[in-house]
C-alpha cells in the first residue's frame, strides 16, 4: 500500500511542514527588519553628516564674507588715521576735503554691497521706512511729509537695514 495516500499522514506531514516554514519565515522577516533597521541608522547618519557640512560651510561663508567687508574697510580706516594723523594746524579746507573723500569711499563700499539710501525729504512718512522722532507744525509742508533727515535709513533689497530718523511735518 502506497503511504502517501494514507490521509492521516498526510496531515500530519503537511502540519510538520507547516511548523517547519514558520521558523523559516519568522528568520526572513527577522533578517529583512535588521536589515531596515540598518537602513535608517545608515540614512541617519547621512543625515547627519550632511547637516554638519552644511552648519560648517554656513559657517565659514559668513567668516568669508566678514572677512571680506573688512578687507574693504582697511582702506578707509587708513584714510581716518591718516586724517586724525595731520598736524593741528593744517589747512582746515584741506582737512574737510580729506573727510569727504572718506565719507564717499564709505558711501561707495555700502553701495557697492548693495544697501540703498532710503528716500526721506519731501516724501510721505512711510513708518516701515521712517522713524519719526520730531513733529513740527508747519505751513509750507503737508501733513505727514517727511521735512527732514536727521539719520539716514538704509535697505539692503526688500530688507530693512536701518530705519531713517525723521521730522515729520504736522497741521
């Protein structure tokens, strides 16, 4: 008699083979989590690997562009001590003109990293842009209009700087 038509051993044998593929199926899934679970350590630290050469080439893009604002500052301060440098008695037009070849070469080296002078005179207060530390009654002017710049203001594109001190003229 053939054995593997008797139906009792054929459940059994099925069973066995049952309880033989569990352990096998329980391994592989145990193998593919470790192997996930390495993944996303690996992915993690990656991560953050790539977050500390960014912070660290942030970093040194800040420390390059100070350090080139203040190339360009060197210039001028050796103009200032230079003028501070003069004897008392020189000529005080000389003097003056030394001063606003400062004054143009500061204002050459704001431009030229591109702040821009915020417009005050003549214009409409705009409390953005203005700070109002004076109102002054004043008939030639209409109400809100800027009479005066007493600090200048600048932005550095759609970026305020430095807000302009203003006198602002009132009814």
């Amino acid at each position: 008699m053939n054995d593997s038509l008797d139906p009792e051993q054929n459940g059994a044998s099925d069973a066995a083979d049952a309880l033989a593929t569990e352990p096998d199926a329980l391994a592989e899934l145990r193998r593919e989590k470790d192997a996930l679970q390495d993944r996303l350590l690996r992915t993690a630290a990656e991560f953050d690997n790539y977050r500390k050469r960014i912070d660290r080439e942030r970093r040194d893009q800040a420390d390059t562009a100070v350090a080139d604002a203040l190339e360009e500052l060197l210039p001028i301060i050796d103009n200032l001590e230079l003028a501070l440098g003069s004897p008392a008695g020189s000529d005080p037009e000389v003097y003056r003109k030394g001063v606003e070849l400062i004054h143009r070469q500061m204002g050459e080296l704001v431009r030229k990293r591109g702040a821009k002078p915020i417009a005050t005179v003549g214009t409409a207060f705009d409390p953005r842009v203005h700070q109002a530390v004076v109102h002054e009654v004043s008939a030639e002017h209409r109400e809100g209009e800027v009479m005066e710049e007493l600090r200048r203001g600048y932005m550095l594109g759609d970026r305020l700087l430095r807000a302009a001190l203003v006198k602002v003229a009132k009814a």
